[in-house]
C-alpha cells in the first residue's frame, strides 16, 4: 500500500491536523478507522496522510478539492461526534490548519 496520498495538479486544499493523544485507546483505533472510512465517501475528498509516534504526537494530512468540501466534512454528523469525544477523552491537544497547496512536486 501507497502511504502517499495520490493528489491532482494543484490547486487543492489540505486540512492538517496535529495532535496530542492521551493515555489509553478508549475506542480511538476504531473511530480513526471509521473516520478515514467516512472522509473517502465524501464529495471532494482527494486522500489522506497520517503519523503518529510512541509519545502520542500524531499529524495527519486530508486533501481536499475545495473550502466547501472541508466545511461539509466538518458539518458530517457522525464525524461531529468523533470531533467531541476527541475534545473530551482523546486529546490533551489539537490544532487543524487548513492550507491551499499552489504547488507540489516529487521525486
């Protein structure tokens, strides 16, 4: 499997999310499945990068085609529900930047 998301030719958009997880899954590993499950099915979503290392510092990457792609991502109810149980019980801290990628190249 590509871990790469496999994005157009710019312009698009990316929603990054960088976090703090907590002590304990309590549930998490599933909803992040079913989150990224969820996200794929949405109109507009392009793909998804994610990483997360032994002290629970995570950033994962969404791509998407438009702004109002995102806010509907982020209106979808049952990722509204998982957005608050992050808030009370999976992370100690979070920030979401939302960027246009202008450019983008490889090797």
């Amino acid at each position: 499997m590509n871990p790469f998301a496999q994005t157009p030719k710019p312009p698009y958009y990316a929603v990054i999310f960088s976090s703090q997880r907590t002590e304990g899954d309590q549930g998490y590993g599933e909803m992040a499945d079913r989150m990224v499950e969820l996200a794929a099915e949405q109109p507009g979503y392009l793909g998804v990068e994610s990483v997360r290392d032994e002290s629970g510092f995570g950033i994962t990457v969404s791509y998407w085609a438009s702004l109002e792609a995102i806010r509907e991502w982020k209106r979808n109810e049952e990722h509204r529900v998982a957005q608050e149980k992050g808030r009370q019980m999976w992370y100690g801290h979070y920030i979401t930047r939302i960027c246009k990628v202008e450019r983008d190249y490889s090797l």
